[in-house]
C-alpha cells in the first residue's frame, strides 16, 4: 500500500530474513568474530545469547557462509528434544547411517565413528543449535560428552549454542558446572545504539529502493530508538506500522505523533490505548477503500495538500 506512495520497490521492513538487508552492526561484528575464533580455537562450546530480535540468526548465518571449506556443519533449529531425539537429529544433520530408535550408546558410537573418519579425513564438524535455552539439562549433559572426543590438539565436535538470555543463567547453574568450563568463547548481542538505529532505517531503505528524502528524518530517529530499544525486530515492526501511519493521514514523512500511534499498534502493552487508531487490521481491497476513507476522514482534499507541505518531524 505504502510502497508506491513513498516511491519504494517493496516493503523495507518485513520481517522475513531476506539477505539483501543483511545490515551488520559493530556489535554484530563482533559476535561474528567471537564465533569464528571459538571455531578456529578447535574448542568444545562457543556461547551466542541475545534478546528476541537481536540479531542472533542474522550472525549465524554470516558465520555458516564464512566456514572454512574443510568445515562440516550441522544445524539444530528446534531443540526441544529427548536425549535420543537430539541423538538422531545429529546424524540425520551429517549424513551419518543410524536406525532409528537405537540406544544411546548406538548412536553415541555412531557419531564418534564419524567424527574419527572426518579427522583422518582433515574435516572439521561443527554442529550449531540454536534457540538452545530450550535444551533440558539432561541433553546438555549429554552434548558435553559428545564433546569428550578429542585429540592433543582439539574437540574433534565444536559446538555453538545460540539462545535467549537465559541460556547463560542455565549454564551458570551448578549441574551444569562443567559444560560451563568448557565455553571458550561468549558474547551477548546487545541492541543497537541510536546511530546504528538510523543508519538501519537507512540501509533497509536504500535496499527497497529509495531514492529520494528519508521518510524517517533525523529528529524522530531518537524515539524510534526509545520505542523499540534499538531491537531489530521491533524497529522492522514499528517502522512498517509507521509508514502505514503516515501513507493513511497523506504526510510525506513519519513524525513522532505517528510514531507514537504505531508503537501503541504494534506494541500494545507498552503503553496506554491511544485516542484514535488506525485502522490496520485489514485485509484484501476492503483495506484499500477504507483506507482511503480514512485519509479522506483527516482532511478535506485542499486541506492534505497544505498539510502534507508544512508537515515537520516536530509534530
């Protein structure tokens, strides 16, 4: 809807991971960093936590493009598993041959007759899980001993868990103690600071095509930060609702009181029900024509022309 009207290619801030908008903040860098040297470490664990949003799949997808070519990998995305439900998952990820249903100890034997073949080979595995704060402490456990297999070198299997916040208060605890000891490489992704919040409204608007003066000017970069706490995600979700907002009341750029109404849109618990809302639940033509009607209901015509010219990111 709001594409056209700001003279843009596609929606700049879906939150499908779309490669194209790969924006790689310093901090994101540096997680990047921390995985690549915990696995050119030859460690057991490499530890990547983040709050919802922040990026955490983003950086691993840099990592798994940037692997060494003798590198091996598995990924695990749903972890909610039983020991032997992992077991199996791990063998299906690196090809490796085992009945379904065997014992522990069936697979166990099975990954570390691959893991030996793939060192004399001069192959590296890395097995990468994520959303890992949903692992029991029974399957940890149980990948530490995975990790067991070694030479006087390295972990013939490195693992990286990529997880929420509270994946490092899980490893902290005392059960878990050793599995903790053998984390050799930990960063926490924090959120963007206000400058790198507008530097990624611009790239990911550059990326769908703008070409002429952002909808999203200086003075309101501050509270799109405030609002979503420099979040990815909740920037995406913010400024798309935002760009809605604007498109409806016929203004050339976001202002704060747009702003506003959107976080109350897209972020209902954040603060109190606004006076007047739009109307976003809509779908089909519907959508269209009652969208119309709104813009029509702020304004007569003439009165949009004059308003859309003196809007200011003031208001």
């Amino acid at each position: 809807m709001y594409t056209q009207y700001f003279q843009l290619k596609q929606p700049p801030f879906s939150i499908a991971p779309d490669p194209r908008y790969l924006f790689m903040s310093e901090r994101h860098r540096e997680a990047l960093a921390h995985l690549l040297y915990g696995v050119g470490g030859g460690g057991g664990f490499v530890l990547l936590t983040g709050e919802i949003g922040a990026g955490k799949t983003t950086v691993c997808r840099c990592f798994i493009e940037q692997i060494p070519a003798d590198t091996q990998l598995a990924y695990i995305f749903n972890p909610k598993l039983t020991v032997e439900e992992l077991l199996q998952a791990i063998c299906d990820e690196f090809g490796i041959a085992a009945a379904a249903g065997a014992s522990v100890k069936g697979y166990v034997d099975r990954i570390n007759a691959h893991l030996l073949a793939s060192h004399a080979a001069g192959r590296n595995n890395v097995l990468v899980i994520d959303e890992a704060q949903n692992l029991s402490a029974d399957v940890l456990e149980q990948l530490r001993l995975l990790t067991n297999l070694e030479t006087s070198e390295r972990k013939l299997l490195q693992i990286i868990l990529i997880g929420q916040p509270e994946l490092r208060d899980m490893l902290a605890r005392p059960e878990l103690e050793q599995l903790g000891q053998r984390v050799i490489a930990r960063f926490h992704l924090g959120s963007l600071s206000e400058e790198e919040t507008g530097s990624y409204i611009q790239h990911r608007l550059a990326v769908a095509g703008l070409t002429g003066p952002s909808p999203f000017p200086f003075p309101v970069v501050p509270l799109v930060q405030k609002l979503t706490g420099g979040v990815p995600r909740r920037i995406n979700l913010l400024c798309d609702r935002a760009l809605l907002g604007a498109y409806v009341e016929n203004s050339p750029v976001v202002t704060k009181a747009i702003l506003r109404r959107a976080a109350q849109e897209v972020f209902p618990g954040q603060a109190p029900a606004a006076r007047r809302l739009w109307p976003f639940a809509l779908a089909g033509g519907l959508s269209v024509a009652l969208l119309a009607a709104a813009a029509v209901w702020h304004a007569a015509p003439g009165e949009r022309a004059q308003g859309a010219a003196t809007q200011t990111a003031a208001n």
